[in-house]
C-alpha cells in the first residue's frame, strides 16, 4: 500500500467533500439554515462546529482513498472500483443521518433531499479523484532468503 498516495488522495478528496458542503449547505440551502437557526431548530455550530466541519472531510477523504487501496487489488484499479468505494462511503456516511433528518427535521424535507443528493455527487467525485491519485507503490525486492 502507498501511504503517500493515501493521504494525498484522501486530503484531495476531504478538499472535495469539504466543497461539496460548501455548495450545497452554503449556497443551496444557506438561507434554509438560517431560517431554522432563527427558529430555534438548529443550533449555531460556533467556532468548534466550524472546525469539525473543516476536519471531518478530510478524515473521511483519507478513509476513502484508504478504502480505494483495500479494494483495489480484489476489484482491480481504475473508476468502476473508486465510484463503488464512493457509494459505499456515500451509504455509510449520509443515508443513515440524512435519513434520520428526513423522518425527524422540522422544517420540511428539502434540506435533507439535498443532503443526500449533494452527499452522493460529492463521495462520487471525491472517491473518483482519490483513485485516480492513487497508485502502487514499487514491490519490494525479493530478499535473498526468499529467493532460494
């Protein structure tokens, strides 16, 4: 496994994870949150919030790439086992908690719908650019021992 290319796709892809949020709960959906902080439905995340947002995207882009280099040997290289790493990851991380918001958010279901749509075009991305950065390392030499 090459932990170098690990980190690198997996920071690319929590970059790319990070940006999705951005997009969709920022611009998209941005005044909907205001709305339901103003209501009292949503807490402010204040500074620390803010952090985890900043970190958690990253943890989960490394874990993808992560992912990718487990599969890859059992699924073979390239998109087809990045995208299926992606929806993995996509079932894991946002269907249960979007799903929960969706049956328990007050507030209407738009902002959950997006979310789940969001969340699966960004893991899609993400895990697409982490495989593509992805690649072996050099096989170790044969040591002597081994050889005879």
């Amino acid at each position: 496994m090459n932990k170098g290319r690990i980190v690198l796709g997996g920071v690319l892809a929590g970059v790319i994870l990070f940006g999705g949020d951005i997009l969709v709960h920022g611009m998209i959906l941005g005044a909907r949150w205001q709305a339901q902080m103003e209501a009292g439905h949503v807490l402010d995340p204040g500074s620390m919030g803010m952090v985890l947002h900043i970190l958690m995207p990253l943890v989960v882009g490394v874990c993808m790439a992560f992912l990718y280099a487990l599969a890859r040997p059992r699924l073979g290289p390239g998109p087809r086992t990045a995208m299926l790493v992606g929806l993995v990851c996509w079932i894991l991380i946002y269907l249960e908690w979007t799903g929960n918001a969706f049956l328990f958010q007050p507030g209407g279901r738009f902002i959950p719908f997006m979310q789940v749509v969001g969340g699966l075009v960004a893991t899609q991305i993400a895990a697409f650019v982490a495989g593509l950065l992805y690649k072996e390392g050099a096989p170790a030499p044969a040591s002597p021992a081994k050889a005879a």
